[in-house]
C-alpha cells in the first residue's frame, strides 16, 4: 500500500469516526461530569455519567428521575423530578424560568442534599424545554460504577 492511499483511507476513517461520535453526543446521550454537592449522596463532586438526550423526548419525566437541566442563567443543573406537592405543602416560588407556552408542562426539580442545593425551592418550576436529558450511568469512578436510581 503506498503512503498516499494509507493517509487517505486513514483521513476517511478518522472523518467517519467523528461523525458518529458527534451524530452521538448530538442526539443519543452525552458525558457529564457532576459538579458541586447538591445530588450527595446519589451522585458525587467529580463522578462521569452518561446522560440520556433521546428518552424524555418521548416521553415526559416521571417523579425521582435524575435529570439534566438548563437553569437560571443558563447554568447546567444536575437536580432530581420533585414529587407534586401535597395540600398544605409550602408552593414552590413563582417561576423565573419563562415558558415557551401557557400550556407547556413545568417540574418541581430539588437536589438530593437539600441544605447545598439550589433548586426549585429557590427558583420555581422548571418548563419542559429547559430539561436536557436523563442521567442514566455512572462510569466514574469504577466503584460505584452502574445504572443511576
């Protein structure tokens, strides 16, 4: 094999390569790396995950899952899908983070360590298009490597 045709089908396979990676984490599931304590224990400072970009666009997400968001500011959040409160329940604060619609669904998002967390107690149901993905492996580090719950 010459050196021209070894260099173009190594270009070519260098190209295919990037494409599928970018068709990936474009559309299928991205790394994440946690940042700050808000998730502990679930999920700590420094922990990889994968996060689920296809799922919940099916679908809406369902009471404890572990999500992805775009928060005030535009600051990623890592948070998990509130229950609905209760009559009697202290409501969360008027929303900052505006719809697209009226009728576009909202979420109660909180982290899993309340006293570090800046979440929906501070400001307000998330709308559905502010939602990235689902958080659904850890692959760091490899002891607590598996499925996030």
């Amino acid at each position: 094999m010459s050196p021209a045709r070894f260099l173009r089908d190594l270009c070519l396979v260098l190209v295919a390569v990037g494409c599928v990676v970018w068709g990936v984490t474009r559309w299928l599931m991205i790394p994440w790396v946690v940042a700050g304590p808000s998730m502990e224990p679930t999920l700590q400072e420094g922990d990889r995950v994968l996060v689920d970009l296809i799922t919940l666009r099916g679908r809406l997400p369902r009471t404890g899952e572990v999500i992805v968001l775009s928060g005030p500011g535009d600051e990623d959040l890592v948070k998990r899908i509130a229950r609905e409160p209760y009559p009697g329940d202290l409501p969360y604060p008027a929303p900052i983070l505006a719809p697209y619609s009226p009728l576009e669904p909202d979420f109660g998002v909180l982290g899993d360590n309340p006293d570090q967390s800046r979440d929906s107690r501070a400001f307000g149901r998330v709308p559905r298009h502010r939602i990235r993905g689902r958080v659904a492996w850890r692959y760091w580090p490899l002891s607590r490597l598996g499925p996030i719950k």
